[in-house]
C-alpha cells in the first residue's frame, strides 16, 4: 500500500546527495586551521587519497581538497582523455578543466572555504590540469604548485594572471617530459603575467623529497633567522 511517506533512510540519502558539491567528483575533503585551501590533483592512476601526505607535508594547516579524475584509462583515473602519451583530446581537457573548475567553486561554497585562497597543486597529468585551469579559469586559483607539468594547451584568448604565482618542478632526466617543455610552459606563463619559478631537480618524472622541500619553502618562506642558518 502506498502511505505517501518515504522510508526515512531514502529521504536522509536524498538529502546527503542533494548537499554534495555540484558538479561532482568522489574527493576527499580535510578542514585546517587556516584560510588556505589545496586542492590536490593525483598523477594518472592515482586517488584522491594518493596525494594527502604530501599536502599535509606542504601546508600542516591548510584545507585539503582532493578530487579523482573523472577519466579511466586502462581503469587508471585521470583528470582528462589522452590520445597518446604527451597528446592530449583538447575538447575534453577543456570540459573537464570547466567541470573540475566549477566543483572548486561549488566545494568552496559547501564546505565554507575561501574561494579566493586555493593553491593547485599537482603531479603528472594533475599539474597538467592544474595548468589547464592556469590558462583557462584562472579565477579559481590563487597560486598553483606544478610537479612535473608540460603544455596541455595553447588558450585562443590570452588569461590575466598578473597576480598569480607558479611554481614548476621539473627532473632534468624526466623521460616524459623535456626541459624545453618546461620552459614553454613557463613562457606561456609568464607572458599572461604570472610569476614564475622553475627548479629543476636531478631526477626522473617521480617526485622528490627536494621538490617538495622547494615547494613548501615557496608556498611558506621560512622565517628570515631560520633561513640564514640553511646550507
Ligand atoms: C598526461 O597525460 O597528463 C601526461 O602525459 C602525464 C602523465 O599522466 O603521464
């Protein structure tokens, strides 16, 4: 018999799925202490659990936002479609850096973070998103910290970036990924305004504990005293 009332347990499911950030992504989210929120973007075949370590070692009181890539390759999550290695389906990256940036902004909402306090930071095919969002919806982001990153594309419309900092990670033996893509994507970068630092490192395409030492003392400068007294 139909009683017009809905099992309590459908409604409150409802309800959860009604107060998830629209457009969705499984992610992980984990409030800090302070205003800052990074939002983490794994390499290919990664999860949004995949990065959370190293997030925590950049910024111990930032938010964490960390989403899975949408696309499946071979069953290995990734941020958007590749036709080969280093050539990338452009009309999809470009749906997905616009799903992926309009998730930022409906999480920000949601969880009651700062919008305008989002650092990227990626590895692999997520510093290339993170890139892509660089170029294409750069309102989302403060700053971006990109390990390992190359060119996802050229935009039709140059962005305002003047007052973005980037941070790129390159391993000078990257097979994946040479030095003169770097370069490129700094280029690219900083003719948009934005202000770049590149540091290579003598390694492969995996990340280092260098890299992300750098990488913390970009995003935090250490206090002045502690910094004379480094090697
Ligand atoms: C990409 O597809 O984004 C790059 O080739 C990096 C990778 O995921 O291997």
């Amino acid at each position: 018999m139909q009683t017009g009332h809905r099992p309590v347990a459908t409604t409150f499911a409802n309800l959860l799925l009604v107060m998830r950030p629209r457009p969705d992504f499984i992610h992980e989210f984990i409030p800090g202490s302070l205003e800052r929120t990074l939002l983490l973007l794994h390499g290919t075949g990664g999860n949004e659990r995949d990065l959370i370590p190293l997030g925590r070692e950049l910024d111990s009181n930032a938010s964490l936002l960390s989403p899975r890539g949408k696309v499946l390759e071979n069953g290995m999550p990734r941020f958007f479609r590749r036709l080969a290695e280093g050539v990338f389906d452009l009309q999809d990256l470009k749906n997905r850096t616009n799903e992926l940036a309009d998730f930022v902004a409906a999480a920000a909402q949601h969880y009651g973070f700062a919008a305008d306090k989002v650092v990227a930071v990626g590895y692999s095919n997520g510093a290339n998103i993170a890139a892509s969002l660089l170029l294409l919806r750069p309102e989302i982001l403060s700053a971006a910290i990109l390990f390992r990153a190359m060119v996802p594309l050229v935009p039709d419309k140059q962005p305002k970036l003047s007052s973005m900092r980037v941070w790129i990670g390159a391993g000078t033996d990257d097979p994946i990924i040479p030095t003169s893509e770097t370069k490129r994507l700094a280029e690219l970068l900083r003719k948009a305004g934005a202000d770049v630092t590149i540091r290579h490192f003598p390694a492969g395409h995996g990340l280092t504990m260098s890299d992300v030492e750098a990488a913390r003392d970009w995003l935090t400068p250490p206090p002045l005293k502690l910094r004379k007294a480094l090697p």
